[in-house]
C-alpha cells in the first residue's frame, strides 16, 4: 500500500462509460446456472430435473448475453474482442488449465487428509512446496517465453502439468507423502507456474489502454469459472469412483482410487489444451515481426 503509488503510475480509461448491468446480470446469471447444474449432475446424476433445467437456463441466459451484448453500444464484453484469434485461444486454455488446477487443488487436499490422515494444518504445510514449485516456475516463464516463444512455452507448460497429474494419479493408498504425494505435487506446480504468465501475455495479446481492462477482467472470469467447473465434475467424478470402489475395496482404496481417476481426466484434459495450443497458434495467426511470439519480445515489465 506505500510503496505501490510510488511505483505504479495512475491508469485509467480515457473517457466515461455506461455500466452494462444487461450484460452482467445475463452474463452472471449464466455462469452461476452453469455450475449449479453441474453440481446437481454430479450428485443425482443427469436425471435429475433440476440439473437438466439450471443446464438449460445456463444455454438460454447466454444466448440472451451475446445478443444484448451485440446490441449493446458499450458492451460488457465486446464480441470483437472475443473474436481475436490468440485470446480467443489462450481464454478457452485458461478455461481447460483453471479447471484441472483447482479440481486437484481440492482433491490433494482431501486425499492428505482422508488417506494420510493428516489434519487440517498439517495438511495446508505439507500443501507448501506446491507455492514453491509456482514461484520457481514463474521465474523461468519468462526466460522461456523470450528464448521459445508464448507457442512452445505454454505447450511445454501444460504437458509438464500433465505429467505432475499422472505421477499424482499413480499414488498408492500405502504411499506416504514424501515418495508418493511431493514429487508429482512438485513438477505440476512446476507447470503450473510456467504456465501463468504465458497465458496472461497471450490473452493480453492486442490489448490497449482502452480494453487491456477489459481483457484482464475476462481472463480473470474465465479462471475462476474454469476452477467451479472443473471442481464441479472433477470431484463428482472422483467421488462416484470412490463410491464405486468403497463395496469391493476398504476406504482407502476406493478413497484413492476416485483420486486417481479424476487426475488422469485432468492431465487428459491438460494434453488436449496443449494440442489446441499447438494446433491454434500456428505461426500465421501469431503477429507480424514476432516469430512463433504472441507479442513484441518480453520486456522488463513482463518479468516483474
């Protein structure tokens, strides 16, 4: 709080504009019937009348939200801004990569305490070197956005989680934390961390003062909506596997074995948003002068 007007110089938007309460109302309204029915789905199943009728309202209220928002003359969201081909791409990733990290967020922590048996604390400790293995990975996001480009790094990001999620999905109930848990824990977080700012420079990528905004509040949105739905039915699935297993095998197991499962759909799932990557960012819809770079080369301040 000193010491940030000091060094971060004032930014604000050139003129006033109107609030599209339209928008978000619809927008809003969307996401939250989104995850309600996937919540509702992953406990009663698709049967279920309610889940069926919030999942149904999720596709009307965003039907509506793109229609006001392709009337409105100062739309929440501009389509436009929607339609630039690289944040297109790196806010659909967001979307796939926030789903797995969350959902496996949760799912550590439930299988630290449940089949380690630690408690909550011990648990958040033992949580720690995940924050560590981020930091080591932001650090060296940079050096290789600069020397690999946003393409490769974010490719190489995404597969290097995938990785860590299989070696987490290959833990044994009798595996204890050091030999099962850190390994796999530390080279997704290694990922994960890798991954970050290659994601916020491509999805920043054209922006200017007017809508950098702007495409900071939708990468934000598209994080912590990705995180609800890969919660959602991520851990829906790990627990109808867990339920599955619990008449044949003891607790552990069936406890782990829900673990495993919704892991390896994560690290799936992080492979396919590595080959959209890979396949969607071709050189050609990278910008002129920036050779497989989805912005002008890294500068200071993209470190920081």
């Amino acid at each position: 709080v000193v010491l940030l007007p000091r060094l971060v110089p004032e930014s604000r938007a050139g003129r006033a504009v109107r609030l599209d309460v339209p928008g978000a109302v619809l927008g809003t309204g969307a996401l939250v019937a989104l995850v309600y029915g996937l919540l509702r789905t992953g406990e009663s199943g698709w049967g279920d009348t309610a889940a069926v009728g919030s999942l149904g309202l999720a596709v009307l209220l965003a039907v509506a939200f793109v229609a006001v928002e392709a009337r409105t003359a100062e739309p929440l969201v501009p389509l436009s801004f929607l339609s630039f081909r690289i944040r297109a791409v790196a806010n659909g990733t967001t979307l796939l990569y926030s789903a797995t990290m969350y959902a496996m967020a949760f799912l550590l922590m439930v299988h630290l305490q449940t089949v380690l048996g630690y408690r909550p604390l011990t648990a958040g400790l033992a949580y720690l070197p995940y924050g560590a293995g981020i930091l080591v990975g932001m650090w060296l996001s940079s050096r290789a956005v600069a020397r690999l480009g946003v393409r490769p790094a974010l490719v190489m990001s995404f597969l290097i989680s995938a990785v860590g999620l299989l070696m987490l999905s290959g833990v044994a109930p009798s595996d204890g934390y050091a030999s099962g848990v850190l390994p796999g824990m530390l080279v997704t977080s290694l990922g994960c961390g890798l991954s970050l700012p290659a994601l916020t420079v491509a999805a920043l990528t054209g922006t200017t003062g007017e809508n950098a905004g702007v495409g900071s509040a939708v990468l934000s949105s598209v994080q912590q909506v990705g995180g609800a739905v890969g919660v959602a039915v991520l851990v829906a699935l790990a627990t109808r596997r867990s339920d599955a297993l619990a008449a044949q095998e003891g607790p552990l197991r069936a406890a782990t074995g829900g673990f495993s499962l919704a892991l390896a759909v994560a690290a799936a799932v992080l492979v396919l948003g590595a080959a959209l990557i890979a396949t969607l960012l071709g050189k050609k819809h990278l910008p002129e002068g920036a050779p497989d770079t989805a912005e002008a080369p890294v500068t200071h301040a993209d470190r920081t």
